[in-house]
C-alpha cells in the first residue's frame, strides 16, 4: 500500500472528525512513514527535519498577528466599522447591495495581494476582523467569504504572471517544464492557465450565488453599536494607520519578508503614540496567541511534507499511475490531476508539489502525445490542486486566521471542506478539459 494515500487519506479522516489538524498531521505522518518502510526512529527524525523549514512561516504569521493586534489597537479598525454601520443604518442602502460591495472588495483584496501588491496573506488579519460585526449584522454566511478569499489567493497566482504568479508561472512551472525537455515559451505557460481559471470562477460563483446565499446566524461577540466605535482623535489614528500600512506594505515587497513587513507596522504605530511603549509586550502577546495555532500547522505540514518524501512513495504513486495509463490519453489526464491533487493535500503548497511532479509527468506526457501547452495546463493545474482544500495550505489556513477571531469558523468545515467542494473538483474537471483540447 502507497505510503502517501494511506497519510493523506487519515490526515483528511482524523481532521474531519474533529481531530486537531497538528494531531491529525502528526499522527498521520508516523502511519505513513511506517507503511513506508521506514522504522519509527527515521519517521521521527523525518518528521523533526522537516519542522525546521516551518519556523520563519511561523515567524510570520506571529509578526503579521501583532500588526493586526497593533491596528485593532489604533482603533483604524473601528473607524471603519462605524462608517459601514452608517450606510446599513441608511434606507436607502439594502443589505443585499451592501454584502455584495463588501464581497467585492474582498475578492479585490485577494487578488491583489498575489499580484499587484504581493503581501499574500498578510492581509487578512488586518482586513477581515474588523468586518465580522458587519457580517453578523448582514447575517452573511463566512463560508462564502472564505471560498472568495481562497479563489483570490489561489487564482491569482494560477494565471496572472506578475508578483506571485510570475514566481509559479515562470520560475516554477516554466522552468520545471522545460528541464524536463519540454520545448514552451514562457509567455505560453499563462495562456495554458487559463481554462483551469475558469474552473475556479466557475465553483466561486456556485459558492458566492448557490451553496452560500443563504443568511447565517452568528453570535454578535464583537463590537456592533456604534457608540462602542468611537475613536478619539480620527484624523490622526487615520494618517498614522494609513502610513503604518503603506510602510508595512513597502518593507514586506522590498524584503520579500512578511515578518519585516509586520515589525515594520507595530514600531510606526509605538513611535507615533497610537499604540504606547508599555503595551508593546501586551500587543505581541495577543498577536502570538492569535496565530500560534496557524503557525504550528504550518510547521507540522513541513515535517509531514518531509515524511512523505523520506519514504520514496511519492515516486511509486506517479509511477503506478503511469503503469496503470496504457496509452490512454484521457486516463492519463485524470489521473495525473488526482496524483498531483494527492500530494499537494499533503504538502499543502502547490510551489513544492510542481517539481516533484514535473520530473515524472512530463516524460511521460511527451511519450503519450500531449502538446506543450496541454502538458503545461496538465502540471500546472496538478500543482495547483490541493492548494485550495488543504487542512495544512495558506491559502485556507489564511481565510481562518481572519474569519474565526471570535471563535465561530471552523477551519475543517468552513474553510478546508468548502473551497475543496467548490475549487478542487472543478479544477479537475476544466484541468481534463484543457489537457484535451490544448
């Protein structure tokens, strides 16, 4: 039995029982190492090589925690919160208008922070929060939020060759491709994206408009009369919240470091007074604890990814699937999408999975027929698949980091469960698809 199904299938099982994902993952990764053929004491050492490659994600996502801490502290946040109860307040604003600007611009959001200002997830905790009131008084179903939110970090990056798309695009799948003897133009790589975009759209639309429509109660925890919003002084909580951000935003894209990006935030909120030197300890402490979960899960992700590759199972299941193709060009586009759709639940990050798959795959998409750009929309979509759907990928354990501040979104059922239902399995679908018609 494959090392890699049997640890990704009980990951998925333990976590949809409710199992801690860390738990899950861990659990997970010594059953696979052991099926694997690896003796307990190279599971474990496995596993505590691959944590190492965790500790700056974590970093980040501490650092990105404290500037949230730091913003909700300014009281930036407040000023808009007030300012959307206003319009709800007004008759002349419906709720339905409303839900639908603030779906907008989320999906703005998103899609440029892969793109056009490329901070990832740095957004979320900063963003997200202070909108929740308003989503409990709209009574908007935060599963819809999550799958847009999850369809502006994966798409983005998918099909738009700039900031984080040009990294996947060209310096991961182009290059990938080509080592691996396949004759592409660089500029064809997108164009071959584009139909496994259409994918995507296709399940955010059935997300946003079918699965989602319906209103949601939530517990109104947070703040929602707007005497609580007051902010003393505005004017200068606005200018110094404004520029704590652009600098944050400037430092990250210079660096390339989301961790500079947050440090950077907090010190211009302590120097210009808004936040005070005394509740600085106070301000990183609640930022730690607000993303010390995300952290650890990305941490265990590495060891689990690093289990996974230990064993030399990876390499069996691609080459089984291939055993199992004969010759059939529509078999073998569908099951390489579901392998690549394996292995990236497991890894959580289509970056990695792309060069694991592309060394097998795309011999043997050249012995089978497939033109360059079915190839390249082939490995391209099966990097991409699992991204959206893994317990352990960004581009899920983001979407929580914002929506489950007060507690009422689970990561399992409504972040992971959803955008695999809605992203993963049309990916499958318009991937074949473009594997048959490219």
């Amino acid at each position: 039995m494959n090392s890699v199904i049997v640890g990704v299938f009980l990951m998925l099982l333990l976590t949809l029982f409710r199992v801690n994902v860390i738990v899950a993952m861990t659990v997970a990764a010594l059953v696979s190492g052991l099926v694997g053929g690896l003796s307990l004491t190279d599971t474990v050492t496995a596993f505590n090589t691959g944590l190492s490659g965790g500790a700056e994600i974590a970093l980040s996502y501490a650092m990105l925690g404290a500037f949230a801490v730091a913003i909700a502290k300014s009281g930036l946040t407040n000023l808009l919160a007030a300012r959307l109860l206003v319009l709800m307040g007004k008759e002349q604003t419906s709720e339905r208008f409303l839900s639908f600007a603030i779906m907008a611009v989320v999906l703005f959001c998103a899609l440029s922070s892969q793109n056009l200002i490329p901070v990832h997830i740095a957004f979320i905790p900063i963003l997200i929060p202070p909108l929740l009131a308003i989503f409990n008084r709209l009574q908007m179903d935060r599963r819809a939020i999550a799958c847009i939110l999850t369809f502006g970090l994966a798409t983005a990056y998918m099909v738009l060759p700039y900031g984080f798309g040009g990294i996947y695009l060209y310096n991961i799948l182009h290059l990938n491709l080509v080592e691996n003897a396949l004759v592409i133009d660089k500029s064809a790589v997108p164009q071959a994206m584009i139909i496994p975009a259409i994918g995507m759209f296709v399940g955010l639309l059935v997300a946003v408009f079918i699965s989602y429509r319906r209103k949601r109660e939530y517990n109104h925890t947070l703040v929602s009369e707007a005497k609580s919003l007051e902010v003393e002084n505005p004017g200068k909580v606005l200018l110094v919240g404004t520029l704590a951000i652009v600098l944050s935003l400037i430092a990250q894209f210079m660096s390339q470091s989301m961790i500079l990006g947050g440090l950077v935030g907090v010190m211009v909120f302590t120097l210009f007074g808004i936040v005070k030197w005394h509740e600085n300890q106070d301000v990183f402490s609640k930022g730690v604890a607000m993303m010390a979960m995300i952290g650890f899960i990305m941490i265990s992700a590495q060891g689990f990814a690093e289990v996974m590759k230990a064993t030399g199972h990876i390499d069996t299941l691609v080459s089984g699937a291939a055993d199992m193709i004969a010759g059939n060009k529509p078999v073998a586009a569908l099951l390489i999408l579901l392998v690549g759709l394996m292995i990236t639940m497991g890894i959580g990050s289509s970056f990695s999975t792309v060069p694991i798959i592309a060394a097998l795959f795309v011999p043997l998409c050249l012995q089978l027929g497939f033109s360059p750009m079915a190839t390249a929309a082939l490995v391209g979509t099966a990097g991409a698949l699992g991204d959206a759907g893994s317990p352990a990928s960004d581009s899920t354990l983001g979407p929580t980091s914002g929506l489950n501040v007060d507690g009422q979104h689970d990561h399992i059922w409504d972040s992971v469960v959803p955008t695999f239902i809605h992203f993963n399995i049309p990916l499958v679908l318009f991937g074949w698809v473009a594997a048959m018609v490219l």
